[in-house]
C-alpha cells in the first residue's frame, strides 16, 4: 500500500512535466525527402499478413481437431446404439404423447 | 534559405486557418505531394512531444517521427475524413510509439543501475513527509523514467496514456484499438509491474 501511494507520488512529479514541442530544424524537409526516396506500398501486404494469419490458425484448428480425434475411444457402437435407442424413444414420446386414447384404443382388443 | 524552416506554429494556424486538413489532403491525393510540408509543419510539435514519451535519445526521437508521417503518406487514402484527422494521425503515432517500444525492449540489456544521489534524496524526504509535494521533482521523474525504461512495451504505453497524459481508458481504446476491458486490465497488470520494478530499485527501504 505503501508502494502504490510512492508510486502515485511519482507519476504525479512526472506529470506535471511537459514535454517539448521543439524540432529540429528542417527536419519537413527531411520528410518530404523520406516519402519521395519511400519505395511505393506492396498494394497485397496487407492480404500477405492476412492470408498468414489465417493459414496459422487453420493449422491450429486442425492439430486440434486431430488430437481430440484420436483421442477417442476405437469402439464407440456400444454409445450409438443407445443413442438410436434413446432417439427413437423420445420420437414416439413426441409423437403420441398428446395421444392417450390412442394408447388405450390400441390396447383393448377389437370387439367381435 | 528560408524556406526550409517552418515557421512559428501559431503562424501556421494563422496561415492555414482557411485550408483545411481536408482541403489539404484532398490536393495531395490529386497528386500534389509537396503540400505534405503543411501536414508536416502543422503537426510536427505535437508529434514530437508525443515521441518524446517512448524514446529519450534525439536520434530515435527523430526516427519515430518520420515513421509516423511516412506512414500518414502512404495510408493517406484510407483517412475518410469522418473522424479528425488529428485523431487519426495520433492513432498512428500511438501504434508507431508502440512498435518502437518493442523494438527497443528487444534490443535492450536489463541493467537496473543504483539509486543516484539526489533520487535517494527525494525517498528519504518522501519517508519523512509522504503527504508533502516532495522537493527537486526533477529527481522524481528520473527515477518515474528508469521504472518506465524497465517495463513491458504494453504496461509503459498504457501507463503513459493514462497516467502521464492523462486520457480516459476510452480514448486510451480509441487509439490503441484495444478494448475497453482490455484497457483496464492491463492498466492493473501495468501498476501491479511498477510496483515490482520500483521494489527491484530497492525504494523499498525509504518506506
């Protein structure tokens, strides 16, 4: 606690110092000298930077993706099967479930 | 002769009042490239001193600068006028001063050198009076300019922005491209590592 009220204390020293506009001279000159002498932009660099970026994180999405691939188990019929069991359950829950006359019709036998 | 100094700032303003920033741009993009000068000579000053924040040696100072506006030039089409072009341009110089800092740290040898005398001065004072303004501020910001030096290029932009030149975390965002939360976040990380470079330049003992 300390720490950060001296700290405080500093930055408030090194903020009230203003720092100077002063420069050098004909350094304009200088500029226009630079962006005349500049090679011209590459119009693609910034596609080239992009295009990278890009390849970079599909390569990492698929090192990913691979890992967790082979990281499953070599067997997985007995979980699917239940699956189907569980889908085709809940598909006949869905279907006939607003339906119980339908349940009851079914179960008595037809009267000669 | 005289045409290669600039003349005084407030004589620009003056000169300039009825070219806009816009109008100007607007001639350099119909191919008129010599009327960068007067981008030039209008924001040199406020670059500088901005410059003057990241870099201490003249050379790189000057480096900086011509960065920022051999940048302004070559992405002068993408400015589409719906923002000042001041704000702009100090978004470059921000992401420029960035660059440089990072560079800087690279090549940088970590050399944490002594107390001088009169920064030892300024801590006993401090130990005996932490409440006063403190004497010889002059020692307080040399020993604020070698904690800065120490730091990672990201904790010494954002402490400068925020607390030396005093700008809002949304500025801060507006000019770094970082988010707000972000801002904040490393705005803490950036505190919580001047404490532990000041603790390193072994201030601790004064307090």
């Amino acid at each position: 606690m300390k720490l950060e009220g001296l700290r405080q204390k500093l930055v408030r020293a090194a903020r009230q110092q203003t720092m100077s506009e002063q420069v050098p001279y004909a350094f304009e000159q200088r500029i226009l000298h630079a962006i005349r002498s500049a090679p011209p932009r590459d119009p693609f660099l910034p596609w080239v930077s992009g295009l990278w970026r890009a390849a970079l994180c599909s390569l990492a999405i698929a090192a990913a993706t691979g890992t967790w691939h082979w990281g499953q188990p070599n067997d997985p019929a007995p979980a699917t099967e239940t699956l189907v069991i569980a889908d085709a359950d809940l598909l006949e829950v869905a279907v006939l479930g607003d339906l119980p006359e339908l349940e009851e019709a079914l179960a008595e036998p037809p009267s000669p | 002769m005289a045409r290669l100094l600039c003349p005084d700032p407030r004589e620009i303003v003056a000169a300039f009042m009825d070219s806009s920033d816009a109008s100007v741009i607007a001639a350099i993009r119909a191919g008129e490239t010599g009327r960068f000068e007067e981008l030039v000579c209008r924001y040199q000053p406020r670059l500088f001193a901005t410059a003057r924040r990241y870099a201490r040696r003249q050379d790189e100072i000057e480096d900086i600068v011509q960065q920022i506006f051999v940048k302004v030039f070559q992405n002068l089409d993408s400015w589409r006028g719906d923002a000042p072009f001041e704000h702009w341009i100090m978004r470059i110089a921000v992401r420029v001063c960035y660059d440089a800092l990072r560079v800087h740290q690279r090549n940088r040898e970590d050399s944490m050198t002594q107390l001088s005398p009169e920064e030892s001065d300024w801590l006993e004072h401090h130990a005996a009076a932490p409440d006063s303004s403190g004497i010889d501020a002059e020692a307080a910001r040399s020993l604020v300019a070698r904690a800065f030096e120490q730091l990672a290029p990201a904790s010494r932009l954002i402490l400068t922005l925020l607390e030396l030149e005093d700008r809002s975390v949304k500025e801060i965002s507006a000019l770094t491209g970082w988010s707000m939360p972000l801002v904040k976040v490393r705005a803490f990380r950036a505190r919580a590592e001047m404490r532990r470079i000041l603790s390193r330049m072994g201030v601790e003992k004064y307090l």
